[in-house]
C-alpha cells in the first residue's frame, strides 16, 4: 500500500479507521476538514491530538526546537482526539500529503504499520542521532516494533496507577517509616485491607474510581488485574479470542469484593470519583497518571501516587500506553526535509522532562534519569510502571480511544455495579470479542 491507494482500499481503511476509533480524554477537536492534509509551508509539517495543559507542554518543547534551530520552521496542527485524528492521518497518508511527523499511540500503531502508512524508524535518519534501541523504556520500545520492524519512537509511558490521600494513608497506618509513601504490599488480601484501613480512617469510601459511562477506565482496570494472571484476550493479531475462563472469574470476583462490599462505589461519574478524592472522602483513586495536573490545582490537598502492587499473580502490572512519533510515509519528501524531521523529533525526546509535567514518564531513558525528570514529584514514583506496562492486545480494532475498549469496558461496568455475576460476566465477554474477532479487517495483519 505504497503510493497512490486504489478507492476501495482507501476506504476501506478509513472505515476501519472510524471503527476502531471513539472518545477519549488526550484532546478535544480543535480541526476539522476531509483529510486536514497541509502544503510544506515550514520545514517540519507536525500533527499531534494535544490540548489543555499537555497542549501547553508539547508548544513550549516546540519553541524549544525552533530556539535551538532558528532557521527551521514548524508547523504544528492539533486535530481531534480519537477517530478525528487517526482517520484524517491515514487518509492524509494514502493520498500523498501527509504531515512530516505525527503523535500516535502505539496502542494503535499495528494497524497503521500494517496499512504501509509510516517510515520504518531504520529509514528515518534518527539512528544517526543516536535514537536506538538501548536508549528507551524495553516495554515502549517492543510495543513500537511490528514483525521486526520499529515504526514508532516512544516519547512516554502512561500507566494507570494508584493515587492515594496522603493524610488518610497516615492515620490508617498505611505509610512507610519515612513517612513518605506507601508500605509495600502486596496480594488481594493486603490490598483489600489497605482500602478497609482507608474507610475506618474516616474516609466515606476506601477507594473510588469513575464507572458510570466510564468503559476505558473499567478497561484498563480490568485488563491491569487480569494481566497478572493470563495473557492477551484476543490473539492472532486479534482473530481469536483466548480468554482464560478461570483467571477471567477470578478478576470479576475480586472487582466485584470491592464495590459489593461497599468499599467503592458501585456507580460513579467522573466528576463525582473527582470530587471524593480530593475532598478527602476516598482513600484510593484508581486512574491514569495524566489526572496528576488536576489534582495540583486542589489547594491543600496532599496526594501521592504510586504504581499498582501486584494484585492477582506473582508480579505487578501497569495497564498503560504511550505516545510515541511516527513520520508517515510519503514518496515525495526530501532527504532534507526527513534530515529535519528527525531533529525534530530528537529535540522533543531530549526535552520531554517538559512532557513530563503533565504526569507522563519519559520513555527517553537520558531524560527519564535526569536530575529534571527525578526531581519531579509524584512522578519519580512510579517509574518502575512504564518497566510493567501491559498494553492493549495487537489487533486492527484496539487501542486508545476505541470502539473495542468502550464494548468491553460497558461488560465490566455491570460487573462493578453487581448486575451480573462474574461467571455471566465471562460470557458476556466472549459474546464482546466475538463481534470483532469475526469481523473482516480493514488492512492484512500478520
């Protein structure tokens, strides 16, 4: 699929493009248009999904670029979150004007590398910047590795973690001797206690987390415990569901203990998971580290975040994704306008400490190990997720922001709320990955 697409092809990856898109919480639409292709009016044409406070990082390592560069040009174009962004990149892509470099989720990367819409990283040029494989976070690195071949660089990890109150923590008898973190725990049975110790600390809940209307976050809590056990529920690049009955059950019914138990809430909004945390009437939150920039702005609230502890299973697991940059492919751009695409993309790497900000962990090891990186906080403490991370299974259907995260999500939210039982529940999801394990893809994947 090099050069021009016929019209069938061309939609039909669009369509499975829209298919596997839908909502998200990175961007909202800012850009709308067939394909939101550009003309080279700079020297680096750039497209990214960011607004709100990781818009304001990702402008500010940009003039960082163009200080560092004076007579290189960028233009950046921020388009819409989800299905907006992936479907106008590939279109853009197909038809011959795409951006010199873009954002991608690598969650969401296989189905790109299979349509033959990026540059493999070895054709870039960054080698020759030192871009290589024993300068990243192993787990990002492999996730942007399709059949051998590296069709992403990673510029974050970000897990789904544990946030807690640091105030309850202290009168439940849950933190350190230094008192500045958690005691290590690990099991259900320990983990259950720390959530009862938060309650009897005064705490309304012992835990919270956003449910109602909520399917990626009951995703990614799900699929981070369920890990810890089994493998991928699909497999064979997402033709076949491989759902381990017993460790499935088992998730459910720890899932299930929390909120049946009145530990959590069996319901709650976003909004409402918001306002318990950070007025102190929830111990735990449940939640991707990109909610850290919110709760700063809590006047007096003092909160710590740390990775998961290993729930079910021998070892600890971070459901998680990252962002990473991918130069599309396009037949008619110059070795020098890739020779600029590449420094772009260093010069974001090298200033990701900046990235960092908004609670993401550099997946540029010199920066994750730098003095500006760990004098961050709560960052600096959950580092070892992005060594744990877990992503969503390969397939042309899953990802950041999909349709295959919201069907499944919406099956573990009747788990959460006690309308079915654990072993309905594994049925249910079956019935779920059925729907797409038989559709035909849009694009070969091996």
């Amino acid at each position: 699929m090099s050069g021009a697409m016929a019209r069938r092809r061309f939609l039909a990856l669009g369509g499975g493009l829209a298919l596997a898109g839908g909502l998200g919480a990175c961007s909202s639409p800012l850009v709308s248009g067939l394909t939101g292709a550009q003309p080279n009016t700079a020297d680096v044409v750039y497209w990214n999904l960011f607004t709100g406070g990781d818009g304001a990082n990702m402008v500010l390592m940009e003039k960082a670029f163009q200080k560092a560069h004076p007579r290189l040009t960028v233009e950046a174009t921020i388009l819409g979150w989800g299905n907006p962004y992936y479907t106008k990149l590939a279109l853009a892509t197909a038809s011959g004007t795409p951006p010199d470099v873009g954002i991608c989720h690598l969650s969401r990367l296989p189905l790109l590398a299979a349509a033959g819409l990026l540059e493999p990283v070895e054709n870039a040029g960054v080698t020759d910047l030192g871009i290589t494989r024993d300068r990243f976070t192993p787990a990002a690195w492999h996730k942007a590795t399709v059949d051998g071949t590296v069709y992403a660089i990673p510029l974050d990890t970000h897990p789904f973690v544990l946030f807690y109150n640091v105030e309850l923590a202290k009168k439940a008898g849950l933190l350190n001797a230094a008192g500045d973190n958690l005691k290590p725990m690990k099991g259900t049975s320990e983990f259950i206690d720390a959530v009862k110790a938060m309650k009897a600390a005064g705490a309304s809940y012992g835990a919270v987390m956003s449910i109602t209307a909520d399917p990626s976050t009951a995703w990614r809590y799900f699929s981070m415990i369920y890990s810890g056990l089994a493998g991928p529920v699909v497999t064979g690049s997402g033709t076949r569901i491989d759902i381990n009955d017993d460790a499935m059950r088992e998730t459910f019914a720890f899932m299930q203990s929390l909120t049946a138990g009145g530990l959590m809430p069996k319901s709650l909004t976003g909004s409402g998971a918001n306002a318990l945390f950070s007025t102190g009437k929830a111990g735990f939150l449940f939640d991707g580290e990109w909610q850290i920039p919110s709760y700063r702005l809590v006047k007096g609230f003092n909160f710590n975040v740390v990775p998961f502890p290993a729930l079910l299973g021998p070892k600890p697991v971070a459901y998680a994704d990252s962002h990473a940059l991918v130069i599309p492919r396009n037949s008619k751009r110059s070795s020098a306008r890739t020779g600029h695409a590449a420094q772009f993309i260093k010069s974001l790497l090298d200033n990701s400490a900046t990235w960092a900000q908004g609670g993401h962990i550099p997946a540029w090891l010199p920066t994750q190990r730098s003095k500006a990186f760990l004098d961050q906080s709560p960052q600096h403490n959950y580092v070892e997720a992005a060594f744990n991370a877990q992503y969503d299974p390969v397939a042309w259907y899953t990802g950041a922001g999909s349709d295959f995260q919201n069907t499944v999500g919406a099956t573990i939210i009747e788990v959460l709320a006690g309308r079915t039982s654990p072993k309905n529940a594994v049925s249910g999801m079956r019935a779920d990955l059925k729907r797409y394990t038989t559709a035909r893809p849009p694009v070969t994947m091996k």
